[in-house]
C-alpha cells in the first residue's frame, strides 16, 4: 500500500475543513476533527480519517444531521440522558463524558447515555476523557455494521460492538483499554484479501458459519467475523456475551434498536447509541494510592520476562501512546486510495485541500 | 469418572452442616451453604462443593475467619465499601450486592466494594440478586491462584479474574453472562490430563509461554493458562486487558493486593476483593420497555439459524438455566474422588454427614 504522510496539524485540518464545508458549526468541527485525528495520531486508523467515506454517505442520505446539537433530555444527580439529534457521535459523545466526570466528582459516580446519534470515532478517546480527571472511565458503544454471528450460528446478529475501560496511573501512562469483541477488525480481514494472504484460525467463518481461513469468505462471500475467542472451543460465547451487554448498555439504555432488530441503523436517523459511566476511586480508597496501585501493576506487566526478548510485554494503551509519538515526530500515514476519496469528497462538499 | 449423585437439598444441608462446624453463626453458613449449592445446582462445578477442600486449607491455616461479619466501613448515597473480616466471600458478597441494589433503587446507581474477603463461589450468583430487582448488574473478583502471564509475557502475572454483568429481560430468563477471563479455567485443563487428552490450541501455554496443546504443561510442569483469545493472532491482549481491569476495579478499589504483588492472597488473609454494580435502567428509559428489548434481543439470537441444527443458539445464562432444571429433577452428581475428600473434612471438622 502506497502512503501519503502528512503533519498532525495539517491532517486535523483538512478533517475540520470537511465537517465545516458540511455546514457543521466551528466548534462542532473542531472537536470532531479532534477526536478523528486522535484515533489517526495513535493508529487506530479504521476509525479517523477512514470513516469520512462512511460519514458521507449518510450525509447525502440524509441520515446524519450535520447542524444538530446535543442536549440533555433527562437528568439525575447520577446520570444524563442526551440527545444527539441525529448527528455524529463525537461531540454528544464527548459532552456526555464531561457530564458523567463532572457528576461523578460530586456524586461518586456518573453515567450518561446518548441516544439518536450516529459513529463516534475510537471509544478510547472518552475514557480517556474519565482517566485525565482522575476517574475510572467505561465506555460502550452500538455499531451500524452487522457481522457477527451469535456462537453456534449461520446469520450476522452483533456488531463489532466495542468495549472500552482506563483508569489513571501513572501521569501520561493510564491504562486504556479499548477493543472490539470480535477477534479481528473487519479492517484486518480486508487487508488480508488485499495482500493475499490467509487468515489465521479462529478470525473467519464462512457464510454456513463454519471457520475458514479465507479471508474472502467474509470481505466477499457472506461469512462473518468470530466474536472474541474465534470458536465455541475458544470461548467465543464470551465475546459474543460481551457483546450483548454493550447493546444492551449503549442501545437498550438509550432505547435504539439492537442490531438483530429490522432496519437496525438504516432509518431516518443512523439510530446508534452511546454509553459512558466515570467513578471516583476517591469514594472508595485513597485516590492517589489508588492511581500508584494501577501504576505498580501495569509496571509489573511490563516487566515480565517476554516470550520474544524483541517483543516487550505492553499493558493496554502503551501500543497506541508508542504509535502516538512517532507519528507526532513523522506524520500522520493515509493510503493513497483512501486519500484519492477524501479529497473527492472534499471537492464535491466545497472543502479547502489541505494535505498536498 | 464415577459419580454420586444427591438431590439438592441434601447436598445444601451438608454444605450448611460443614460449614456450621467451622464455627459460621447459622445464618452465615445457611447463606454461603446456598450460594455453593446454587453453583453446583447450575453446573458450575468449579465453584460449588469443589471449593470445600481449599477453604479448608485456608481455615485450618487461619487465612479465613469463619466467625467474621461484614459491615460497612465507609458510605455515600451511591457507594458502600464493605469489610468482610477476612471471612468467605459469600455473605459479605450477597451482603454487598443487596446495599448496591437498594443503593440503586433510591439512587439510580450503587457501587459496593468489598474488601479484605475470600473466594465467594460464583460471580453470577450475586449478578442475579441486581437482575431480579429489574437491575443491570455486573460483579467482579480478583482471584488467589496466579496462573496467567499477560499477553507475550513467560510469567504468571494474573488470575482468571472473572466478570459477570446481567440484565433483566423475560422473568426467569435473564441475560447472564459470567466467564473466567481466560480462555478455559484450570479445571477443564486438569480434566484433560485426567482424560489423557490434548487441549484445543489456545487453551494451554508451556513454561516457557509457547503454545501447547498438552494439558500437563500446565498442570504439571509450571507452564499456564491463556488469557480469552488464545494467542495474539487471537487477541489474547484483549482478555489481558479485561483480566487487568477486573483487579483494578474489584483488587486496586478494594485496597488489596494485586496477583502480580509479591504475597498475593498469601498474607494472613487471602485478602481478595470483590466489585458489585447495581444500575437501574428507569433513569433511562422505561423499565418494562427495557426489559422488553432485552428479550426481544435474546429472543433473535435464540432464533438464529444454528450452524448444527442440534445445537440450537444459546443466550448467556441459558446453560446454566438448563443444567439446574435437568439436577432439580436427577440430582446434583459429585465425583467420588472429591466426595470422599469432602467427607474427611467433614469428619475431621465434626459435621455430621447426610451425603448417603
């Protein structure tokens, strides 16, 4: 794959100069931008610029409201329900973090639900949000792709459906974990079929829903993606589990549709949903022994004797902070293909180009 | 393997009759007594009366004190922090999940932490007592055996760490998952060796963290077992990561020691802790609504069309839900091996034995 690189500063523009061409508010660009150029900046590429495509087809049909603005719909001392209005995820999202943090440092604990809002980029983003207040951050939310089938079956019921939990530690290092439920992105699979390789066992059923190691069987053929654990002798019953309860959690709280429901993100609206909950350790134990304790283990983590003396063991988030700093220094990588479509949306919406 | 099977209530009363010779006040034992039998009852084996022998251990060696009570060390309008006393886990455990559920009710949302507690049986257990209050519920508990490296590691750096999170759906019916989160726990592999079979690949790593298919690698020559995903093709980091966030929420809330720290469950307590959240979905949304969705959702899964037409599509809690109305009727089977095991301790403890 051929790549175009560019500086952070510049790939975050030209996101927030599409969104505004999409007649976003400034603010509301800017902060969407933001959160894509962070999924971009710590290579969690299926969920920055890739997703512009996406986004822009709901766009033209209607289905997301660029303009809308979340509000509050519901209030307690503990929790907030919020409307997105049927617009992208990331600015609902990210207010109904800051609402959940913000309850939890006078209540304990907080818990904000967004409902009628649409992709929110990479889940990882608002825990982070949490952990950075010093609070233990979960986040969940529903996906519009359907994929995945329940353990056992031959049709797509559950989306990737991902799951993400932090908590602070060390300043600069929390832990940060933020993971589908299914073995493998359906981005990783895709890639396989592009360099014609296999895929390794456990990632890929077939369209009878018996495991295959064709990739094309999923990217082209009706197959599926394995929930965590690639095969009922795996345990992928309990991905499949945790699956569930994030639609029960981000689609079932907000009152959206499960994605085994008809029509599940094809109405009016995308019709996604979002769940964030942040707890102060402070109501249970001494906050800063609290982040010290999270900082020793992940600290004993690191230092296990590895496998591969090349392959240092890494605690959830360190992968991400590692490609973070790098590309910082080098730029942000996008594929020429990909890129070629960006800017033919940038064009077609009016967008300044931006990225040479 | 040869069995002795009992009905349940006789296999109650002798957990109750042991237990109140270790010296538990009545209740105590009566409760602990049905939290045991209510995992045997659902066929989670590992977790009833399989588990006298080791609290045996722990008692005869001071590390449990049967006669302890908990109470509530610190409180707000949405969490309790319980001390258990260094005693088992279950009525601490049954205790705290029933101040997060009330907690819940008059405040949308209740956190309980239970510290300087033992082994408390089944999380699922305690998941329940929120679902049957129409509760989301999810429990956690840190583990004392250190059997799991994290994910490239050749190390034993973690526990099964178990996670279990429930929702109400159809009455008697509920969603309930509770797994280990590592792929197969330790007593299928150790029922392997005993079988003189091979393990699926991805259950077992050698000592020095390689793959292996031979069950006696790590029941027998220090090798381990593998966090859910098997190998980092399989996304093992992703049951690491869950594994991680089970001891910072139920170990690092609670003050306790983590299974990296030196002298984990080894001091003179076991000294593990317990995490229990209760969340009512009426702040949300329609709590009979919600309940509705959530077996709507159970119900497609249950429709989907199975890859082996005689394994019918199974939710979460369904097993379990089946297992104990086939022992409700036939018994509760015990190994012989195990039975007679149990029967020396009770002898030795001086209860009376109703096993037959």
């Amino acid at each position: 794959m051929t790549v175009s690189t560019a500086p952070y500063a510049q790939h975050r523009e030209q996101l927030r100069r599409i969104l505004a061409a999409w007649g976003m508010a400034p603010p509301a660009a800017d902060e969407t931008a933001e959160i894509l150029a962070w999924a971009d900046l710590h290579g969690i590429d299926s969920h920055g610029i890739s997703m512009i495509p996406s986004y822009d087809a709901w766009r033209r049909n209607g289905q997301i409201v660029p303009t809308a603005k979340p509000r509050i719909a519901r209030e307690t001392p503990v929790s907030a329900l919020v409307d997105a209005g049927g617009g992208l995820g990331h600015v609902p999202g990210a207010f109904a973090m800051r609402k959940a943090a913000a309850l939890a440092k006078t209540s304990g604990i907080g818990v904000a639900v967004v409902r009628d809002t649409a992709h929110f980029g990479a889940c990882g983003y608002y825990t982070l949000l949490a952990v950075e207040e010093g609070l233990i951050g979960m986040v969940a939310t529903t996906a519009s792709g359907v994929r995945v089938p329940p353990t056992g079956g031959a049709a797509a019921r559950l989306g990737t459906d991902p799951w993400s939990f932090g908590a602070p530690a060390e300043p600069g290092r929390p832990f940060l974990l933020d993971m589908a439920t299914t073995t493998a992105a359906f981005g990783r699979v895709r890639n396989r079929v592009n360099e014609h390789l296999a895929a390794p066992p456990g990632w890929v059923l077939d369209a009878a829903g018996r495991p295959s190691t064709d990739p094309r069987d999923v990217a082209e053929r009706g197959g599926f993606l394995t929930s965590l654990g690639g095969s009922r002798e795996g345990a992928s019953y309990k991905g499949y589990g945790l699956a569930m309860m994030v639609d029960i959690l981000a689609g079932g709280l907000a009152g959206m549709s499960y994605p085994s429901d008809e029509g599940h993100a094809r109405g009016e609206h995308v019709g996604l949903g979002h769940f964030f909950l942040a707890l102060d350790p402070a109501i249970f134990t001494d906050a800063t022994e609290f982040a010290a304790g999270v900082a020793r283990f992940a600290n004993a983590m690191r230092a296990t004797k590895p496998v591969d003396p090349a392959l240092p063991v890494m605690v959830p988030g360190d992968p991400e902070r590692a490609t973070a700093a790098r590309r910082r220094e080098q730029g942000i990588p996008v594929g020429t293909g990909l890129l070629a479509q960006v800017r033919a949306i940038a064009d077609a919406s009016g967008a300044p180009w931006v990225l040479g």
